[in-house]
C-alpha cells in the first residue's frame, strides 16, 4: 500500500525540532516554544539552530554582526527586482532571487561545514531586504537601506516602511519570526533535503523550499486566511453561516487543520495572545474578533463531525501581520524569511549525513502493451 502524503513516514533524525501533535507540543532543540516565543529572539533561535545550544551574549552579539554585515543587496539583485512586474507574487520573487544569489556566489557548490554556515547566514539576512525591497518599489518607493544596529524583526518594519516601529510592533514581529523558524519534517523542509541529497547546492535546495511553502496548503494558508476574513467582513454574512455555507459546500476553512497537530497548535496559541496585545493599541480589533467568532463555530462543528481539527499558526498570524501593517500577499514571504534558519539547519544535517532521497511508487498502470506503427494508433 502507498503511504499517501507520506503520512506518518519517518524520513530521517533531526535534532532540530519535536512535535507532539497528540497534545500541541513543539520544541526546537529541547527547547519548548513557548518558553522560546516569551524569551528569545529570532537571532538567538537562529544560533540554537545552527549551533545546537542558544548563545551566550557574546555569540548573540557576533552572529548578530554576522547577520546584519550580509543584508545589503548587491546591486545586480536589486536592478532584478526593479525589473520583475510589480505585481508579481512576493514568493515567486523570493524563489528567483534565491536562485539569482546562487549565480553570483563563486563557491555556490562548496558544501563545506563552513560554507554552509556562511550561506544560512547570508539568505537568512537578504530575504527580508529582498521582501522589503520589493515592496517598496512596486508601491512606487525607493528601498530603505538596512540598519546594522537593528535586529531582523526591527530592521524588517524599518526596511518596509521607512521608520521605526515601536516596542510592541518589534516584539511581536520577531516573535512571529521565533514561531515559524523551524517545524520538523513538513513539505518545504523535505522538498530542501530532496534536493541537497542529491548533492546539489544550497541555493537550489532553499529555492525548491521557497516554491513550496508558496502553496496554500502550507505556507500560503496565511494569505488566505485573511482573505476569507475579508470576505466575512465585506459580505454581511455572519461567520457562523459562512463558515456552515463553506464546510457544507465541501470547502477547508483556511488556517485550521494540520498533519500533525490534532490539538490547537502550540503556536497558535501565542500569536493569539499577540493579537490581542497589538490590536487593542492599535485600537482596531476588527480581525481579532472575527477570527474568534470561527474559531468558536469551526469548533463546534468539528466537534459535531468528531474531527480533530484546530487552528494552526496561519490562523492568526494573517491578523497580526495585518495589524503590524503588512501587505496581504507578503505574509507566505515573511514565513519564508522566518523559515529559512530552520531549513539552512535542515541542510546542515543532510550534507552531514547524506543519502540520497529515493522513494517508489506503486505503480497502479497496464502492463503488457505493444507500441503500434503510428499511422495505426
Ligand atoms: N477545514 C475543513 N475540514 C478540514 C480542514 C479544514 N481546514 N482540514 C482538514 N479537514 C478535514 C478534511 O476534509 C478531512 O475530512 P474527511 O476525513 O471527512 O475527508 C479530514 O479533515 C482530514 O483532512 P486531510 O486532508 O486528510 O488532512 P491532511 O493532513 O492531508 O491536510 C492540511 C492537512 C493542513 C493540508 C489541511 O488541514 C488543510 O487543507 N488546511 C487548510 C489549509 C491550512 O491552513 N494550511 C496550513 C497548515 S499549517
């Protein structure tokens, strides 16, 4: 029997992260994400990635430096970007320009411990310039040059819109950052340990990631799910009938369910409390509310069916990055950025011990046919 979807198919060991999807548990690297989300920064659960411990000051302050000296983008990449249409889907100006950095890098095929470090580092630091970037040219602006002093989350609100944001916005941004940097064997780490068990590079291997966590039943979830709140709140209807209208007509509630988690997904139910501190200073609890009112139909009504189907992370990260002011169509961009330590860390461990990934198919064709001359098929 073919194992559909893979499900429940152990690939491979990690050590980078743990999901107990029976009782909405994460950890990276030993670590539960909770107490990572409320404690750490994304510069520090970069490190735990990477190193396999967290940084103590000193190896924060350096990796830090290291981050923020690799974020400029060398000109030949942004006169890309200034030539891509401007409405382009942010992810497939992601997955280009990664592919582009592998052009313009001399030791793109060096898969070297250090090497690899260097590349994690440097894609780690660029995509946010790249996302920013783009935004602001399509909208007509001029991109904002990084700020070494500044971390990812504060240098990402900054590039995007031109000043800083406050405390608030910049916590709750690099939390956001912190939930999405790693999540085990998903399709878009798998698809970036295909391609480097073939031996091919780093760059090619995050651009096969990239191309898909594009897709809605993975990282693109977010943007729909703001959609779909956007379409309660034009439509009138109340979210109890649209979401009975969706579910009746066979349709998924974007931003429930999950292949591993049949319990709320633990990240979720921090970006929950997030919303709710960021939306009530921006005085506009519009998303938050709604989200609540489907969430608390989508529970009984799964109850009702008796499926184990909760919010995941896209839920209420689309009203989050709403609220931090960010344009709809870039939030699969940010989980990208946010992704891309937990993938780089993914590559480490594949180069370390690889094998090429081959699996089969069942093969379910005829068998026996003869080719006939064509004038007779
Ligand atoms: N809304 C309504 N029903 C859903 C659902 C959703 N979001 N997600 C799953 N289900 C139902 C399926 O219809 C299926 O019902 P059935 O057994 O009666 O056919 C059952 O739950 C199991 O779904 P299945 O497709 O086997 O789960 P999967 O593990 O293959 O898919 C997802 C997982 C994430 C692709 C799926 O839950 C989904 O499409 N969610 C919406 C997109 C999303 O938010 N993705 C982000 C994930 S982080």
């Amino acid at each position: 029997m073919a194992a559909k979807g893979l499900e429940g198919v152990v690939v491979g060991q990690s050590r980078l992260s743990w999901i107990d999807g029976a009782n909405g548990e994460l950890i990276y690297g030993g670590y539960d994400i909770d107490d990572l989300a409320r404690n750490t920064t994304f510069e520090e659960v970069c490190y735990l990635l990477w190193n396999g411990a967290l940084p103590n000051q000193q190896q924060l302050d350096e990796l830090s430096r290291e981050i923020a000296a690799q974020r400029r983008l060398r000109p030949e990449i942004l006169e890309m970007i200034r030539a891509f249409p401007g409405d382009a889907d942010p992810m497939a100006v992601l997955r280009t320009v990664t592919s582009a950095l592998g052009m313009y890098d001399p030791n793109a095929d060096d898969n070297s411990e250090p090497e690899l470090r260097r590349k994690a580092i440097l894609l780690t630091a660029q995509l946010p310039t790249a996302t920013a970037a783009y935004d602001r040219i399509r909208r007509g602006l001029e991109p904002v040059e990084p700020r070494d002093e500044l971390g990812t989350a504060a240098n990402f609100l900054y590039m995007l819109n031109g000043e800083e944001a406050n405390e608030t916005r910049i916590r709750t941004m690099d939390v956001a950052l912190v939930l999405h940097a790693e999540h085990g064997m998903n399709a878009s780490t798998f698809a970036a340990r295909v391609t480097a068990g073939t031996l091919s590079d780093v760059y090619s291997a995050i651009t096969s990631a990239i191309g898909t966590l594009k897709g809605p039943s993975h990282g693109g979830a977010n943007v729909e799910v703001m959609n779909m709140l956007r379409e309660i709140d034009e439509s009138g209807t109340s979210p109890k009938e649209w979401v009975r209208e969706a579910l009746g007509s066979g349709r998924r509630v974007m931003g429930f369910g999950h292949r591993v988690y049949k319990a709320t997904d633990p990240r979720a139910t921090v970006l929950r409390e997030l919303a709710d501190k960021i939306m009530a200073e921006a005085g506009e609890t519009r998303w938050l509310d709604l989200s609540d009112q489907i969430r608390t139909v989508m529970g009984e009504e799964m109850e009702a069916k008796g499926k184990k189907i909760y919010p995941n992370v896209d839920f209420f990260s689309a009203s989050v990055y709403t609220t931090l002011g960010i344009e709809m169509d870039l939030f699969t961009a940010v989980f990208a950025m946010a992704r891309t330590p937990g993938w780089t860390a993914h590559l480490f461990e594949q180069y370390a011990n690889n094998r090429l990934i081959r699996p089969e198919a069942e093969y379910v064709g005829p068998r026996g046919l003869r080719v006939k001359p064509i004038a007779e098929r």
